[in-house]
C-alpha cells in the first residue's frame, strides 16, 4: 500500500524517524495524502443526505439572504483556487517526465468537492434551520487535518526566507529585488542590505547584485533593435525621396532664381553649420528621425507607468496649500474646535507621505529608462562599428566613436530623466495658475505678466548658450599623444609643439566655458528673482487695485506656496527645453552614425565552383564610393590548396586586393567568389589586450595537442620561455609588450590554429628576422609546412621565397600586369624578371637567400625574444602567490575606497583661489538673510489684516510694506548674481590649473607608464575627469551651498515661529545624519565602481575598432557583441544599483521632511492661542518646502563627493613619476655635436627596477661619421641600445659620451633635439602633412619639398589636391605603410641631426623603396655618424663595422670583412642570408 502511495507521492509516505527529532514533522506524502482525504471522504459520504431535500422538490426555497450569498461567494472562490492550482500544476511539470500524480488528483478531488458544498448551501434553502451539521464538522476536520501542513508550510517560508537571507549572503549575485514584498518594493526596503554592506565595508564590483533579465543588456538591445531596424528602414526610404527632389532641383537651372527671399537667407544660415573640422564640403545626407521613434516604441511601458505616478504626484502637490490655508484659518479663528486642527495636521502628513512615494516610484522609473536607454545605444554603436562599411568608419576616428558612447549616450540618459517635465510643467503651471486665481483674483494676472516676461529673456540665454555648447566638447581626444605616438613625441622632442597645441584648443573650450557659465548665472539670477518678482507683482497689485482688499496670512502664504509650487516647473522647463537642444545634437550625430551605410559584401560571393578556391571575376574596388578605383579588373582563380604570392611596389594595390577579399571595400563591378572559411593575417598585427593564449585560440576551443604544434611551428617556443609566465603572460593594449617579430608571430599562430580553409597573409614575413622568416616559412606558409594542404595567398617582399611558390601575380597601379610560375614569369622577360635582376642574383642563390634579414641557422632559432617583452610587465602585486612576477602586465585600475580625503576639496579650493571661495560663500549668506527678512517681513505685513481689522489700510503704511519687501527681494538675487559670477571665474581658474598640470606631466612621464597604463584610462582622465572639473563640479559646489543656507534658513524660522520645534530638530537631525551616513559610503563607492567598470567598455571598443579587419574575416562579430554585452551589464549593475540607492535615500529623507511638516502644523494647533495667523503661514509654507530641500542638500552632498573624485584621479595622473627635466642648468655648447662620437663606458640597463639587466655592460667606441650595422637576433638588445642613446631608459651603470658630453648630465631635450631617428614603427599624427613634418614651423616650404624629394614622396605630395595641408587620419591609416615610412625618413632629413639611428626602418618596405631609401641615406647623411640596427644583412654590408650583440653584450665588433673571414656568429648569419663575400651584395 505505502508503495502505491509512495510512488503516487513521488516522496516517501510514513517514515517514523520524522518524529524522532527536535524540529519534528509528518512525511510531504502524507499530508498531501491522509490528511487531504480524512475531511473529504468525510463530506462525500455524508453528502447524499444533504441533498435529499432538493429531491423532494415539493417544499419552497426560501428567500436569497446577504449572508447566503457571502457564503456562496466565498464556495466559488474556493473552486477557482483549485483550477487555478491545477493549472499551475500543468505549467510547472511541463518540462517533467513524470510527474507525481498527487499534484492533480488533489485539486480536481478539491474542485469536485467545492461543487458538492455549493449544492449543500442551496439544498440548506429548502429547510427550516438553515445550517448544516455535517458541513460544519467538515470545516472543523478540514481545520484540524489542515493546521499540520499549514505549520510545515511557514517552518519551510521560514527557512527558505532565512535560507535565502543566508544564501543572498553567500551568493552574491542574487537580486532580492526580484522576491521583494509590495512594501519592500515602494519603500526600497530590500536595498537596504547592500546599504548596511556598503557602509561596513568598501563595496567590490563582486557585491552588486546581478541585473534583473529583462534589465540585461541582451533583452534590452533586443527589443531595440527590432525597432530600430523598422524605423530605419522607413527614414531610408524619405532619404531616397529627398534625393530625388534635390536630383530634380538641381537638374532645374531656373530654380536657384525663383528662390524667394526668405529661402535665400536660410541657405545663407545653414551654410556655416555644414562645414565641420577639416571636413571637405558639405556632409552627406543620412536617414532622419527614427532614433526618438525607436526609443518610445521599445521603452512605452516605462513612461506610461512615469505618467501614471507624476499625475498622482502632480495632483496632490496642489492639496498642501488647501490644507494650509485650512490651518491658518483654523489658528485665527478662535471658535473652532481642536479636533480640526489635529485633522489637518494629519491630513497634511498623509499628503506629504504620498506624494513622497509617488515621486520616487516616478523618479526611479526615469532613471531605469535612462540607463536602459543609453545601454540600448551603447551597444548598438558597438554592433554598427562591427558592421559599417570602410567609407562610413573613414567619417569619425576612433575618438570621436568613443565620444558617442561617453557623451551622447549619457545626454540620452539625462534627457530620459526630465523627459516628462515636458507635460508636466505646463500641467502643474495651468494648475497653479487655476488655484491663485481663487485667492487674488485678477491680481494675478500681474504675476504671471512677470513670468512671462521672463521667458523670452530665458530663451534667449538658452539659445546663446546653446551656440557656445555645439562648439565645445571632446576637441582634444584626437590630438593626444598615447603609447606609440607618445614615443615618437619623446624621441624626436616634439612634446612643447603639442602641448602648444593642445593648450590653444584648451583656451577655446574655457573661453567658451567661461560664457557659458556667465549665460548660466544670469539665468540663476533671473530665475531667483522670479518667484519673488511675481509674488511682489501679485501682492502689490491686490492691495493697490482695491482699498478693501487687505492682505491677510491665508490669502498671502497659500499664495506663497502655490508661487513655491510653480517655481519648480517654471525653472524645469527651461533645463529640460535646453537639454533637449543638446539631446537633439546627439540625436543628429547618433542617426548619421547609426544610420550610415552598412558593409557590403554583396560582391563577395560563395559558389561551389569545383576546382577553384578564390576566384576574381573583372574585380574593381574602390576605397570609396566614388573613388578612384584601387584595384581595376582583376580576373585570377586560385586552385584550391595552392601558395599564391602577390609582388609589387609600394601603392601598387597588394593591400587592397587583400581588403576587397575581406569585403572592406566598396565594389564597383565584377565579383569575388570564396569557398571556405577564411583566415587573415594583417600587415600589421592587432593583437588583444589578453593573455597571449587567448591570442592565439582567438575564442575557438583549446586542443593541447594542435597548440603546441602550432606554437612550434610558429617558432613561439623560445618566446614562451623568457615571457615571465609563458603562454599565460597578459600582452598589453596593441600588444606593447612584444616585439614587432612576435607580434607578426603569434598574429600567424592565430591564423593557423584557427584551422581555415584560405589563408590570406598581408606581408607577414617582414617584421620578423631572416632565419625566423625562412623558419617560418618551410614549418608553416611553404610546400612542406603545416598550412601544405591549404590554400595560402601570400602577400611579399621577400624574394627568396618565389621559386618554392606555386603562383606568382604581380601588381602595378592595382591591375595584375602578369601571373604563372617563377620560371614562367623568367621566361617571360617582363616587369617581374626586369625586377628580379637588378634585386638579387636569382637562379642558383635565389632558394638560400632571404632578403627579409639578419639571420641565424634556422636550428638557432632558439631566443627568438625581444628585450621589451619582459620590458614592461608589472610587479604582479597584490596577486595570488601562483602568478609569476612580471605576468600581469596592467594594473586593474586603482579604485580609491573609503572617505574622499577632505584635503581632495582643499585642493580644488585651492585652485579656484582662496579670495574667490570667500567672497561665493559670503554672497550666499548674504543672500540667505536677505531671504528670511523678506519672508518674516511678509508675516508681519499679513498680521495688519487683524490690526487694522474694522478700519481703512494707511496708505503710507501700505506703500513702505511694498516698498521694503521689494527692497529686500531684489537685494537677494543682486547678492546670488554676485556669488555666482565670481564662482563663475573661480571655477575656470580651477579647470585651467589643473588640466595644465594634468597635460604637463602625462607628456613628462616616462615611456614605461604608457606601456602598463591602457590608453582608455589616460582618455578617461582627459574626457569624463576634465569634463566634471570643468562643469559638474562647480555647479555641484554652488548647488550645495545655497541648499545648506535653505535648510539653516527655514528650521531657522519654524523655531522663530513655535520655540518647542527645536526639540523636535534634535532627533530628527541624528535620524538625517545617520542615514546620510551610511548612504554617502555606499553612493560613493558605487560611482567609483561604474567609471571604474565603464573604462573597459572604451577599452574593448577601441581594440574592435582597431582590429575590425581581422574580427570580420574570421566572422567572431556575435563574439565580440557578447564580450561587449558581459562588459555592459558590468558597468549597469553598478549604474542601476546607485540609483536604487538614490530613491531608498529619498524614501528616507522625505520621511523626515514629512515628520517636519506634521510636527510644526502639529505645534502650530497646540499654542493655538499665543500665535499669530502671519506666522503660523510662516512656518507650515516653509516646512513644506523643506523637503526638497533637504533630498537636495544630501544628493549635492553626495554628488560632490563623487565628483570630487575626479580632482582625485587628475591629481593622482599629477603625481606620476616624471623622466628628467628636458633642460637643465648644463647646457651642450652650440653646435654639438659636431663630430658624432659616441662612446659607451660599461653601460648598463633595466627596463624597469625589479627587472633584469638587458645590457650588460657595454662598451665602445663609434667614430665620427661612421656608419655601424648593429646585428643580433629577436631581444639580442639592438632596439634598448637606441632607446639608451635616446635616454628613453636611464643606465643602470657606466655612461654614454657623445662627442665629449656626458648625455646622463645634460637636459632630455637638448640631447633629443640633436639626435634623429627613423623609427620601426612609421608613426604618423591626426593634422596636416606639414604638421606631421614640422610641427614647430622651424623651417621654410623650400625645405619641407626638399626633404620630401629626397625622400621620393615628392610626385606623390604633388598630386594630392591640398598638397602639403593634406590631412592625415588617425594613426595615418590613408597612407600605406611604405608611405608612411618614407615621410619619416623625410621627417629625419628635415632634422639633418649629426647621428642618425635607423631602427629596421626597412623591414616593411618592398625592394624598389628600400633601395631608395637605403641611396639616399648614404648620400644626404654621408658626413653623419649612422647606426642601423638591422633585419636584412644587405643594408649593412658596405658599413665600416659592424656590431654583433647577443643577449645584451657586444660579442663581435669588426669590419664586415674582417667578420666574415673569423666565421664566428656573424659568418652564420650571413652565410644563412646567402652573403658569402661582402662583393655578392648589389644593395
């Protein structure tokens, strides 16, 4: 039997040992069995006699009663639980296999059994005695059979709830949020756990709870994205129309005639606004109009639920002044009873209460929609950066993309907050307006005349500020000097010219700032006045139109604090009208952005064709739309699983052919057909800021096996060696910490382990050394390596590679001019055999010999590392014993925890000036005590209503009540506009002081901070820092003051009015300060976390954006959206949390506000007789305004404590440790030096304190106007050599004398000024060409076309259509990268220094340009000392000697003649490069 039943359970029915414990309980089975059953066979067996009555059918039914119809109510009830049971049964084990039979049987039994009590009820209608015995025996059984599952059931609440409790405190993430009671929901009672944490300990990123799923990124972006795509799809459509009537109109020659007046002048106002920086004409059109209907359509359930609460809101504001106009009677009037006034008060209370709720309920569904709003946005620009075409991202750099997601999504998320101010205002004004009317009658008319007067000026202010702000704003992101740039900045000395430059935009921004912030007080100043204009506009009228009319306390301070309730409207309107001005900016730059044209990849097709893998059908593609075409009918076919190179010279075409592959380039006909799935390596690297294992496996899963066989093949084993924690190393930003080599190394480890079907390869063999390149390509790219069976398309340089490939295209001025095989090719006599004649001695060495390099024997290849990879990994600090010192590379960034240190505010007074802060904080005082006279003024003046009660008003009386109290209100606002102008230029003092400081040492400090601090970081100090310095924190300073002088101010007269408040005062304020307390901690902590967390979305958005090519030819855009997506949410759980703590604040505060107005109506009721009708207005009109009040002084409290933070973090940026002063005292004499000696005395060096020596103690001497080749493998130390001539490291012992000076003696500058270097890396800055040049003007255009001739940029420069102005984008992406070589060579000839360093500057440069430059550095620095560090041997075989390092020592140092007859190591090398004498070069 209990095996039936067990099994109809699905939980064991009887088990004794239930009882045998302290908690003890009966089985789950039997309850839901025995226990169920005992009252219900009970009933069903007594039920036939209780329904016999009905049978007879002969009796009457007595009338319906209320009570029967109650009890058949409450029957019906019962049964509609039970269905609902049974339902809910269905939907929760529909996932089940089988589930247990007890969850249906029980509620149909229930069902049936209800059903039978409803027909017991209505047979009881045919008897005399209405009751039923047996019905009540039933309920009495079901009572006691039911008390045991009902205690089971509250011990399980209880512990589950106390279960949850302690499991919350374990599992963090849970959101208790989701389980909250309704009172815990509107009192935010829930939050106040995380408040309690918060206050005991400094908050983690780990102790914010999780996001509720509907809050998360995913479902958000979700919904708005399929909004979006429809309202897209409409505005493309009107865009389509608009260009067909502009098509029209321009095809009509009359029209520009007929054009009327007022068209003209339009066209004359709109034409300035079309330009924008440096752009060329007038912009695009782009799809307008659809972002706003895509935000209301996906977030309509939030603002119709804002609506609902601000209506409720909004209506109750209007109940105070009734009731306090109720109580003022109520104390004049000596007859009433007691009862009323207590009433009131407590009417007054409730009121408050209410309302109070509404708002936060409201504020906080505003809030929710901002950070949603903005999330919404953020991410969509993320996934339309993933997918825009070439030419659409050629529009915006990086900067300006990151400032769409900073700035424009955050004035999105403002805007959300005050969106429904837009109705409201105009509502709560109408109201108002209604109300006053009722109490001066027309008189009011007066004031409103006021306020309407002062629209127009408003308007005005908000348009002329509007002007100033489109100006302003992140001018200064392109121009920052971070990481690689910031090297050449220190290298070539070029610091001064772009601190120039960036000051001069800095003082346009602050120029504009200071109007600004002048436009702002005058408007504060406008709007102090205003209240009190229209309440003395209104007064004085009243009592002017009519001798009879007399001013007394109920007419005046229901007035007054309808006035009060009209202020907060009248001064929203303004704001929000103003941020919807700026909203609409962003909602210009947002739709172009977002509405931009997508990657086309229509071009790109994927057939089966057999026998072919990439197939190039007539292909030209252009750059741009209507561009010239970079690549022009090119017809090719590439079989399957061959090796196809791609030849040619610089600007031929090779990338671009690469990059019409990919799809990044906008097709102008034909068609590229690709089978399989595609692999990239780009001529540049990108590599993540992530471990160097995640590099490689790039998201795909980990098989051990095929990665060790990859990394071998790759030649990345020695480099695991010397990395500090292997494979596990975290490589920096733009992988900082690897050498160029391995960079292009486990760039290829990526493409091979990602296991593709077509391997396209941009040049990867160039920044690596010979042998590595040989290595390289017989293990990996060549017909015996791992790729054999794939089909490779190689672009190169390297000619010793030809002969072993199976296809060879060559490439001019991007059409193939001819394609076979090598011999082929020979045979054919054209361009390629031309070209390979005069560049090497092809045939017999062609397969031994590399032109890409150095070289070691290929079983050498062991230390394939370079120096800078251990060069700048950071004491892993703080970290888990089990991590290698030197693994992790960047620091996670420093949140300050705890207080803001008070000296923080001290320092930003500081910079304001000491004078300025006194005089602001005077003028508020000031201002203050103007106020309370005029308010205490006006109680007296109402108090004449019962003086002169049965007699006519003075007229001088009444003439010297108006005069004072207009007296006193205008000296307010003078006192306000006084503090705020001079706060006004205190504040751009500040902002001046400590950006200066801010900019001056970020271009002192040494390289070594560039290469552990990721750019966002320093971005972020720059953008959001400067920003709050600028704007936030001023307004944050002013606001508070004047909120801590309004609360002194009102307690100050509701204790004049009734003495016993201030008792009252005393708890109230420790309940305040204690709140307070714990809120601030948890609020700061909070606002640190989200900049903290918002860092990284940057971060990961500049990375995509860097390495968008290689993230779509791999197609890993769903990845990136996901990583961007976990990022997000991050940064919203921290944003979304700190709003809960606003409103469980508000909650709080208003509490107490509420407590204020009850308790001084209440004491008001209670000295009935001693008070005044003047002054009980007074207090209770004060205290109703109170609680704004103090809700603002604490979130301006907070609000600048959090922003202060930001002088924190610009202060922290000011105390970096800085390299040596660019001048000192000791200066070089003129003309040094004039030789060119260098001398190397035991020198020493370590790229950082806890790292080891990478020099060990060199020395040398290199002649005046000697030309040294330093050769050596991958980390030998050839690139540390430069960076010590260059003082970018400082010996760690010995010294360097460069014609007789000591370098380590004199300043940075004037050692760098007369030194020259052509980089590795080509640099180039966002400006002009010249600029790129020149960038302090020194010399003449003469000079700059000189040194651009010599350079054989000449023609090129010539061709561009603003020649020399020509504007060079980010990072110089619109030269190719031979181009951008050769302007830093022209760079150096304009410098013309006396030593001259050249870093593998021809390592990614093909032959014909490489001999160029190699022709002209032996002419035009003939009489200069030239150090060349290296790849290809040939550069360095006509030097006069030559430097073999190895491991940061000099082991041979001779003539390469003499060298090569020692057969030592350098003999190796040149033997594996095919040199054999020092003839056999033609370079």
């Amino acid at each position: 039997m209990s095996a039936a039943l067990e099994k109809f359970c699905g939980s064991v029915f009887w088990n004794a040992s239930y009882l045998t414990r302290p908690d003890a309980d009966l089985p789950e089975c039997f309850q839901k069995t025995v226990l169920v059953w005992i009252p219900l066979g009970f009933l069903w067996i007594f039920t036939p006699w209780q329904l016999l009555p009905m049978c007879r059918g002969k009796e009457r039914k007595s009338s319906l009663t209320k009570l029967y119809i109650f009890k058949q109510v409450l029957t019906v009830l019962l049964v509609l639980t039970a269905v609902a049971e049974l339902v809910l049964a269905f939907l929760e084990d529909m996932g089940l296999d089988s589930p247990p039979a007890v969850r249906y049987t029980n509620p149909s039994l229930y069902m049936v059994t209800w059903f039978l009590v409803l027909l017991i009820h209505d047979t009881r209608r045919f008897c005399l005695r209405r009751d039923s015995g047996i019905l009540f025996c039933f309920w009495i059984l079901s009572l006691l059979c039911g008390i045991l599952p009902f205690q089971s059931l509250i011990r399980r609440a209880l512990q589950v709830g106390f279960g949850r409790k302690l499991g919350a405190s374990q599992q963090s993430g849970f959101n208790p949020e989701v389980t909250a009671s309704f009172l815990s929901s509107i009192t935010f009672e829930w939050y106040s756990r995380m408040v309690y944490k918060g206050y005991r300990k400094p908050l983690e990123i780990e102790d914010v709870w999780d996001l509720k799923d509907k809050d998360k990124i995913q479902a958000i972006y979700g919904a708005f994205e399929k909004n979006m795509k429809t309202a897209v799809r409409k505005a493309q459509a009107e865009l389509e129309i608009r260009k067909r009537k502009k098509r029209q109109r321009e095809s009509d020659p009359d029209h520009e005639n007929s054009m009327s007046k007022a068209q003209s002048q339009d066209i004359l106002v709109m034409q300035p606004k079309k330009k924008k920086k440096g752009a060329k004409g007038p912009h695009k059109d782009y799809p307008r109009g659809w972002l706003m209907k895509a935000l209301g359509k996906t977030f309509w359930k939030n603002l119709l639920l804002s609506v609902a609460f601000k209506l409720v809101h909004d209506g109750l504001v209007f109940v105070s002044p009734q009731l306090l106009k109720l109580l003022i009677a109520f104390v004049s009037d000596e007859e009433a009873f007691a009862w009323q006034g207590y009433l009131y008060s407590i009417l007054l209370f409730l009121t408050a209460l209410i309302q109070s709720l509404c708002l936060q309920q409201y504020f906080h569904l505003c809030f929710h929609l901002g950070t949603n709003v903005r999330a919404s946005l953020i991410a969509a620009i993320y996934k339309k950066a993933l997918t825009m075409s070439s030419a659409t991202r050629k529009e915006s750099t990086v900067g300006e993309t990151v400032n769409l997601m900073s700035a424009d999504a955050q004035r999105f998320m403002d805007m959300a907050n005050f969106i429904h101010q837009l109705w409201s205002s105009p509502l709560q004004i109408i109201l108002s307006i209604v109300f006053l009317w009722g109490e001066l009658g027309p008189s009011v008319l007066a004031g409103i005349a006021v306020m309407v007067l002062l629209i127009p000026i408003n308007g005005f202010l908000v348009a002329k500020a509007k002007g100033i702000q489109v100006s302003g704003g992140g001018n200064i992101l392109p121009v920052l000097p971070l990481q690689r740039p910031a090297l050449i900045l220190k290298l070539f000395a070029w610091e001064p010219s772009f601190e120039k430059r960036i000051n001069e935009i800095r003082a346009r921004e602050l120029k504009d700032l200071l109007n600004f912030t002048y436009l702002q007080s005058i408007s504060i100043f406008v709007f102090t006045c205003a209240p009190f204009l229209v309440s003395l506009a209104s007064f004085a009228v009243y009592v002017l139109v009519d001798p009879n009319n007399v001013l007394d306390a109920q007419k005046a301070f229901t007035a007054i604090s309808l006035f009060n309730v009209l202020r907060f409207p009248m001064s929203m309107l303004p704001l929000v009208l103003s941020s919807l001005v700026q909203t609409n900016v962003s909602t210009a730059r947002l739709e172009r952005y977002l509405g931009g044209e997508e990657m086309d990849t229509s071009a790109i097709h994927h057939d089966p064709i057999s026998g072919s893998a990439v197939r190039f059908s007539d292909a030209t593609f252009s750059w741009e739309q209507d561009g010239n075409a970079a690549i022009r009918d090119v017809t090719l076919d590439i079989k399957p699983g061959s090796l196809v190179a791609v030849v040619g010279a610089v600007g031929s075409g090779k990338s671009s052919l690469v990059s019409a592959m990919l799809g990044e380039m906008e097709n102008i006909k034909g068609h590229i057909n690709i089978q399989g799935s595609l692999a990239y390596v780009p001529q540049q690297a990108w590599i993540q800021n992530a471990t160097l294992k995640d590099n490689i496996l790039f998201g795909s899963e980990l098989d051990e096996a095929r990665y060790q066989q990859v990394i071998k093949a790759c030649a990345l084993l020695p480099d695991l060696e010397l990395l500090p924690a292997g494979d596990q190393t975290e490589i920096g930003e733009k992988g900082i910490n690897l050498s160029g080599g391995q960079k292009q190394r486990v760039s290829l480890a990526r493409a091979v382990y990602s296991n593709a079907d077509i391997y396209v390869l941009d040049d990867p063999l160039s920044a690596v050394d010979a042998h590595v390149g040989k290595y390289l390509f017989e293990n990996v790219l060549g017909p015996k390596g791992l790729l054999q069976k794939k089909t490779r398309i190689l672009v190169t340089h390297g000619i010793s590679f030809l002969p072993q490939v199976d296809n060879i295209v060559v490439l001019v001025a991007g059409a193939v001019s001819e394609h076979g095989s090598y011999s082929t090719l020979l045979a054919n006599r054209g361009a390629f055999a031309q070209f390979l004649n005069s560049y090497g001695n092809h045939e017999e060495e062609a397969a031994e010999k590399n032109t890409t390099g150095t070289g070691n024997s290929t079983g050498q290849v062991k230390g394939l590392i370079s120096t800078k990879s251990t060069s700048s990994l950071k004491k892993s600090q703080e970290e888990p014993p089990k991590k290698v010192k030197g693994q992790q590379l960047i620091e996670k960034e420093a949140v300050e925890t705890g207080k803001v240190k008070f000296s923080m505010y001290l320092r930003y007074l500081r910079a304001v000036g000491w004078g300025y802060s006194f005089w602001v904080a005077m003028g508020y005082v000031a201002q203050y005590v103007a106020y309370v006279g005029t308010n205490l003024w006006l109680s007296a003046w109402t108090d004449d209503a019962e003086r002169y009660q049965n007699q006519t008003y003075p007229v001088q009386q009444r003439d010297l009540r108006i005069g004072v109290f207009g007296a006193l209100g205008v000296s307010q606002a003078i006192f306000l506009l006084f503090a705020t102008m001079l706060s006004a230029h205190g504040a751009v003092r500040a902002s001046r002081i400590m950006h200066q400081r801010l900019l001056s040492n970020i271009l002192r400090v040494p390289m070594s901070f560039f290469d552990t601090t990721p750019t966002g970081r320093i971005v972020n100090r720059f953008a959001k820092d400067i920003f709050t310095v600028d704007e936030t924190i001023p307004m944050s300073f002013r606001s508070w003051l004047s909120c801590f002088m309004a609360i002194i101010s009102t307690l100050l007269m509701i204790s004049l009015a009734t003495p016993f408040f201030t008792i009252i005062v005393v708890p109230l304020g420790i309940f305040y300060y204690f709140v307070l307390r714990y809120y601030i901690s948890t609020s700061r902590q909070l606002r640190r976390l989200d900049s903290v967390t918002r860092s990284p979305i940057y971060s990961h958005f500049g990375e995509t954006v860097s390495g968008l090519s290689v993230i779509r030819a791999y197609g890993h855009q769903e990845r990136f959206l996901k990583q961007n997506e976990s990022t997000m949410d991050i940064n919203q759980k921290s944003v979304y949390s700190w709003i809960v703590s606003n409103r469980w604040l508000a909650i709080r505060l208003e509490f107490v506000g509420s407590l204020v107005v009850f308790f001084s109506a209440l004491l008001a009721v209670i000295s009935k007789g001693t008070l005044d009708g003047g002054i009980v207005g007074l207090s209770i009109s004060s205290a109703l305004n109170v609680t704004q009040t103090l809700n603002w002084l604490v979130r301006m409290s907070s609000e600048l404590e959090t922003n202060i933070v930001a002088v924190e973090r610009v202060h922290e940026y000011t105390k970096v440790k800085r390299e040596a002063a660019w001048v000192t005292e000791k200066r070089p004499p003129q003309g040094w030096p004039s030789k060119g000696e260098i001398q190397f005395i035991d020198y020493k060096v370590r790229y950082r304190p806890e790292l080891e020596l990478v020099l060990h103690g060199i020395t040398c001497n290199i002649g005046s106007t000697e030309k040294v080749g330093v050769v050596g493998r991958t980390g030998a130390g050839k690139s540390s050599l430069t960076n010590c001539l260059f003082r970018v490291l400082e010996a760690a012992g010995g010294k360097i004398v460069i014609d007789g000076v000591d370098i380590a003696t004199i300043g940075l500058h004037d050692l760098r000024q007369n030194l020259t270097i052509i980089p590795q890396d080509p640099v180039l800055f966002t400006g002009t060409l010249r600029m790129n040049l020149d960038p302090f003007d020194q010399y003449t255009d003469e000079e700059v076309w000189k040194a651009l001739e010599l350079a054989h940029l000449k023609t090129y420069v010539q061709e561009l259509p603003e020649r020399l102005q020509h504007l060079v984008s980010e990072g110089g992406e619109n030269l190719s990268v031979g181009q951008r070589q050769l302007v830093c060579l022209a760079r150096a000839l304009l410098r013309k220094a006396k030593i001259l360093i050249l870093d593998e500057a021809t390592a990614a440069v093909d032959l014909e340009t490489d001999h160029l430059i190699q022709t002209t550095i032996r002419s035009a620095f003939a009489d200069c000392t030239v150090l060349t560090i290296a790849h290809r041997l040939h550069t360095i075989m006509d030097s006069n000697r030559v430097m073999v390092m190895n491991a940061g020592k000099i082991v041979e140092y001779d003539s390469p003649e003499e060298l090569l007859q020692k057969q030592g190591i350098f003999f190796a090398m040149a033997k594996d490069a095919g040199i054999t004498n020092t003839e056999t070069t033609t370079l």
